[in-house]
C-alpha cells in the first residue's frame, strides 16, 4: 500500500510536469504560428506592395495632393499590376479614404487603431496616407511556394512542441524521484521508530526544506532516543532507590517478629528514618510528576524577593554554621514584588541551600542574591564548593543523575532535589540556569518574570 502511494505521488507529479510542459508548448506553438504568419504575410505584402507604395509617396510628393489618384488605381487594377489587386483601401493623412471599396468606402473616415494595420506612404519624411490590404489567404493556397514554407514552419513547431514535452516528462520523472527518495527514507525511518528502533537516522542530502525536515527528524530521533533511556535509568534508580529503605525495613520488621530483635529506642528511631526516607522519595516523584502534568497548583502571591530570601536564610543558618560555612543574604534596593506560590519557593531555595552546604568546605561562604534585570528579578545561589565538572552541567537537573562520586546524594536523599528546582521554576513561568567549574564553587540563577509592583 505505501509503495503504490509513493508510486502514486511519483506519478502524479510526472503527470502535473508533463501537463504543464504540454500547456507551455502549445502555448508557444499557436504563439509562434500566429505570429509567423502575421510576418510572414506582412513580408510578402512589403515585397509585392512596395513599388506601390513608393509610387504612390511619389505621385503626392510631385503634386502635393491625391487629386486623381481614383481613376489611377482603378486603371492599374484593370490592368492586373502588382500590388493594385489586393489593396483594399487609400487612406489620406487625417484618415480619410481616397479610394475603397464596400468595406471602405470613399469619404469614410477610418480609426487610429485601423490605421495602425495599413502601410504608411512617406513624402518629405511626413506621413501622407496609408494603404490598407484585403490579406495573403491567396498565397495560402495548397501547392504554392508560401504554404509549402508555412507548412515546413508548422512542422518545425509541432516537433519543438513534442520534444518539449518528452523534456519536461523525462524532468518531471528525474525530479519526482529526486523528491520522493528523501520521503521514502523519512518513511522508513518513521516505521523502524514504530517498530522500537529508536533513534534511527536518515541522512540529510539537501539543503531545501526537505532537508530541514530529514534534519528535524533526526533530532526528534535523537530526543527520542535520549528520552527513553532517562526514562529506564530513572526507572531503575527508583526502584534502586525504594528497594533501600524497604529491605532495611523488612529486615528489622522479619527480625521483629522472629524475636531475634528485641524492640528497643534506637531500632525504631532506625526504622523511623527509614520510612521518612521512603515518604520523602515518594512525595518527590509525585511531586515532579504533577509538574511533567501541568497540573501542579500554585497559590501565587506578591511577594518581597527580600523576604523569600531572608526567610531562607533564616531556615537554613544554623546548618550552615554547624559545617562552619557562612550564610548571607545580599537584595539589590527598590525591587520589584514578584508573584510566587511561597511554599514552593522556599522548597526550591531549600533544595539549593542543602546542595549547596553539602558541597561547601568548612571556612567557605553561600550568598543568597536578588537583583533586578530587564523586566525580571534574577536571583541566585552561590557557594565556594568543590563545583561540578564541565561534563556534567548539562544533566546535574535530570532526574537521579549521578555524575561526580564526589557530589552523589546521601542515605537521606531522594537524588531529585534540583529537578524538582528545575520544574518549579518553571511552573512559575521562570528559568533555571547554573554556572560552575571544579575548584571554583556553583552558581544556580533564576529568572522570574511575573513581576507586579514594586515594593
């Protein structure tokens, strides 16, 4: 079925060329036949009248007028001269007829645009008449010289027209294939997708939009591609990561009840962590899968980007002095309200402050900042950490990442904390960005555009 519709779009095309060539060819062909015989016809009067018509300019030049010109014509036609047979009428100057027939009769008065079909008489370099002519169908007849010529120019246009034709049916096959090569190629690769081959790649051989779209294909493929094996590496980190707490669970839950454990403080202060560590992973997938939903509510409020801040300073000093990092707070005057949902805020400040405190070094800083920039408010966190390999900026907000052993999460951890950053974020209608290099500490920044008023 695809390959008769592909034949079938090929055809197609093949067909609209050659209608198209076959159109342009005649065209041109009643064109050119038209036109050759209106000159053809014109030469042949030129060639026969001419004597007449420099007769004639010279009989007005010699008397300055077509006094008696009547009785001269009918005499040159009576006697059968050349030229005299086919004329049909003498036209003065102001487009009077001189001398005429039924179709122009004397004294009748002829417009511009007949006039512009006869031949005009000279004489002192001033037009002083016209002649105007019954035609050449007489030199058409069959077996003379001027319809054999015309019938050798008729034959000479039918073959153009038909190798015209041939042309544009030989192009328009050369081009509906090279048109079509590009199509079947996209629809292979469409069906080896269906088929689980994910990303398969067609090769990009134009530059046209054919071409963008083997490109975009390609890229769709690769995203594809990328996408699903996130997908069953977070798969398996999950699985990885609730098997954790579960198996520990279990295995006081089995001790338990066997009575090789007694109950005591300290074992269920063990199983207590255990379970919060599953409920945390737990809230936190469902969080961010509320978010890949659209339907994340926010309980958006103005609010000061100085209070966001100091109130996330507030909720997190006393950790960062235990680890003896220092913790400040720097706004930028006069800033503008923001509309945020405040829970999810803090959570997103919280998440970057625990990232950064775990990976800052006794005796270094983290700088809470907010400024204005350009119709938004930038805010920022910045430690003097260990920082992040180059290698691994592009993936630290995908979910369960694990690049630098240096940075992987603890025992309390979900491994989800900056994707739930990231989706925050822009559930707000912001952006995320970090900036970082080993040795040099990290730079997490944020745009929030739903500015409000200024504060």
């Amino acid at each position: 079925m695809r390959t008769h519709a592909l034949r079938s779009i090929s055809f197609r095309l093949a067909l609209a060329f050659l209608f198209v060539g076959l159109l342009g060819a005649a065209l041109v062909s009643l064109y050119v036949g038209l036109r050759t015989r209106t000159e053809f016809d014109r030469f042949i009067a030129e060639q026969e009248h001419g004597p007449l018509a420099d007769a004639l300019a010279d009989y007005y030049e010699e008397r300055e007028s077509w006094e008696g010109i009547g009785p001269m014509l009918r005499q040159r036609r009576g006697a059968q001269m050349s030229g005299v047979a086919d004329l049909a009428a003498l036209v003065d100057a102001r487009g009077t007829v001189i001398y005429g027939g039924a179709r122009h009769p004397v004294g009748a008065t002829l417009s511009p645009r007949e006039l512009q079909t006869g031949t005009p008489l000279i004489a002192d370099d001033n037009i002083v008449g016209y002649l105007l002519y019954t035609g050449g169908d007489r030199h058409h007849q069959p077996g003379t010289p001027e319809a054999a010529f015309l019938g050798r120019i008729r034959a000479a246009i039918v073959l153009s027209a038909i190798s015209a034709a041939a042309a544009a049916l030989v192009v328009g096959g050369l081009l509906a294939r090279t048109l079509m090569n590009p199509i079947r190629a996209l629809t292979d690769a469409t069906q080896a997708i269906a088929r689980g081959e994910l990303g398969r790649q067609v090769e990009v051989r134009n530059r046209d939009e054919l071409g963008d779209l083997a490109a975009a294909f390609n890229q769709m493929s690769r995203d594809l591609d990328h996408t699903t094996q996130l997908r069953r590496q977070m798969m398996a980190d999950i699985a990885h990561d609730l098997r954790t707490p579960l198996s520990v669970l279990m295995g006081y839950t089995e001790a338990l009840t066997d009575g090789k454990l007694r109950g005591s403080p300290e074992t269920f202060s063990v199983m207590h962590q255990e379970a919060r560590h599953l409920d945390h992973l737990i809230n936190d997938l469902r969080l961010l899968s509320l978010a890949d939903a659209g339907e994340l509510a926010l309980n958006r409020v103005p609010t000061s980007p100085a209070v966001l801040l100091q109130q996330a300073e507030g909720a997190y000093r006393i950790e960062a002095n235990s680890r003896g990092v220092a913790l400040r707070v720097e706004v930028d005057g006069d800033l503008p309200q923001v509309s945020v949902d405040q829970d999810r805020m803090a959570q997103i400040f919280g998440n970057l402050l625990t990232n950064a405190i775990r990976h800052t070094p006794e005796g270094g800083s983290i700088i809470l900042r907010a400024r204005q920039g350009r119709g938004r408010v930038v805010f920022s966190v910045e430690d003097t950490g260990t920082g992040i390999a180059e290698a691994d900026l592009p993936y630290v907000f995908e979910r369960f990442y694990r690049g630098d052993p240096a940075r992987q999460q603890n025992a309390d951890e979900s491994g989800l904390g900056l994707a739930i950053v990231k989706s925050l974020v822009e559930a707000h209608g912001g952006t995320v960005a970090i900036a970082s290099a080993p040795g040099s500490g990290t730079t997490f920044t944020i745009d929030l555009f739903a500015i409000v008023s200024a504060s």
